[in-house]
C-alpha cells in the first residue's frame, strides 16, 4: 500500500506516456476534453505514483486511499492513469469511448479497476468525497485512509461544492484533500469571465479550509506540496494547482476550443509531436 517512490525523471516520463495515451484514445474515439485531460497529467502523475496509498494487486482494500475525479470529462486522463498505474490494461483502456468498450466519456463507478465513483454532473464530487472521508475517520484503522478530489475550477460555481466545503470544515476532516485545477477555461468562456470566483484562496480559508497555491504543471511542487498532507491538523486541505488548458499542445494551450475539439489526423500528428518536443 506504499506510494511509489520514483525521481522527477521517472515521474516525467510517466506524465509523456499519460499524455500520449490521452491522444491515442480521444483520437480513434473522436472526442474532444483534451484540454480538460492534460490540464491534470501531472497532478494525476503525482497522485498515482507518488501520493496514493493504493495497489492494483489489492483495488477494493479497506485501508487504501480514495481517489475522486469530480470533473468527470476529463475522463481520458483518469483512464490512461489507471493504466499507468496497473489498475487496467492499455487494450481495456483502448476502449474508451468506442462500441461495445469498457470506458464511456465520464468515469463509472467500479472499484475493481480503481474508479471509486461515478462523476460527470458537476458539483457532486466534492460532497461524496467528504462523506466518504468522514467515514473512514470513524472506522477503526491504525492509518486513517485519506480521500483525494479533483475538481475544476468552473466547478466552483455550484453551489453543493460549497455546502461540502462547509460541511468539511466543520467536521475538521483533516483526511480530506481537494485539489483544484485552475485552468481558468470551462465550456463556454473563460471561468474569471462567465463567474469569477478569485482568490480563491482566501474563498477557501475563509470557510475554515487550510490553503496552498501550487504550479500544477510542476512534478516536484506538486509532489513537495501533497507530500505535506493534512498541511494543518483538524482542517481539510486545499491545494490550488494553477494550470494551463491543453498544456503542451502549441494549437490547443490555453485557448477555448480545447474544451471540446476532436483531433483530426493532421492535428493528431502535430499534437503528438508537441508532447515529444516538450518532453526532451
């Protein structure tokens, strides 16, 4: 049940063949969320090969930590991490998206293969993640078992992700970590632009969350910062991860149709040849 420990080499190398999985199965499948996808590469990287108390050799163990990808269209990357990781294998996860396949666009539940709930419909991540984290504070494990969510940051404008966010607080569920990807992109606009929920920081800590800002497209800020975990004892954690939209993709980094452009081949070919030039 022991992270893995790996040096930021390896880490990179796992982020490169993560993001390359991301292509292959949103190119064959003709979907788009690519930029929601590799926004979370290197938090997800981390996470999984680093942070997680987690084993594909034993997925359903009482004791293991719970991981929730609450912005569920960013689904591919969940996928290719799983895969990464052991808890699936790449011709299960080639079937993303395609007739008669596994895998559809947003995450159902099954922990056999490490998907501990069903997102898509934002907002409800956050509050299964709480809920769950209580739980396991109350059962009798010598190790607390930690619950991590992801969520982005135009998921914020739900309301039910700030009725968790106080209810978490209050219950002083310091094995509750949430990490935001804050891309600033949602479907239609920029998220500053359609609800600007800024500093979100000082939100957070307002409602009795401790808080840090990281660079989410770091592997070693990212692995120093939830290394840290509870960053302060009877609070839950916040880890704000400022990314980029379609990181690494000249055509595609930061710009709106990265929410839901399909690649075509020429576009397929030239993002793959980004991520190996951005990978040396």
């Amino acid at each position: 049940m022991s992270p893995t420990q790996h040096n930021d080499v390896s880490f990179a190398k796992y982020a490169h063949e993560i993001k390359k999985d991301i292509l292959e199965i949103s190119y064959h499948a003709h979907v788009g969320h690519i930029g929601s996808a590799f926004s979370i590469v290197d938090i997800l990287t981390i996470l999984y090969h680093e942070v997680l108390r987690i084993s594909p050799k034993n997925p359903q163990d009482p004791k293991r930590d719970r991981f929730i990808l609450s912005k569920g269209h960013a689904a591919s990357a969940l996928y290719a991490t799983l895969a990464s990781r052991g808890f699936i294998t790449k011709k299960t996860m080639r079937s993303f998206c395609r007739d008669g396949g596994q895998f559809g666009a947003h995450p159902v539940v099954d922990p056999t293969l490490g998907i501990e709930f069903s997102t898509g419909s934002l907002g409800h991540g956050l509050s299964v993640g709480a809920g769950l984290a209580m739980g396991l504070a109350r059962n009798d494990f010598k190790s607390i078992p930690r619950v991590f969510v992801l969520l982005s940051d135009a998921e914020l404008n739900e309301g039910s992700t700030w009725e968790a966010v106080m209810f978490a607080s209050h219950h002083k569920l310091e094995n509750l970590t949430a990490i935001i990807d804050d891309n600033n992109y949602q479907a239609f606009g920029k998220a500053s632009d359609v609800l600007n929920l800024q500093p979100l920081r000082t939100k957070w800590e307002a409602f009795g969350w401790t808080a840090k800002v990281c660079d989410g497209h770091s592997l070693s800020d990212l692995s120093n910062n939830l290394s840290t975990i509870p960053f302060r004892k009877g609070k839950p954690s916040i880890l704000i991860a400022k990314t980029r939209t379609a990181k690494g993709i000249s055509f595609l980094e930061n710009k709106q149709e990265a929410h839901y452009l399909p690649l075509d081949d020429a576009k397929y070919k030239k993002a793959l040849k980004d991520i190996e030039r951005s990978s040396r």
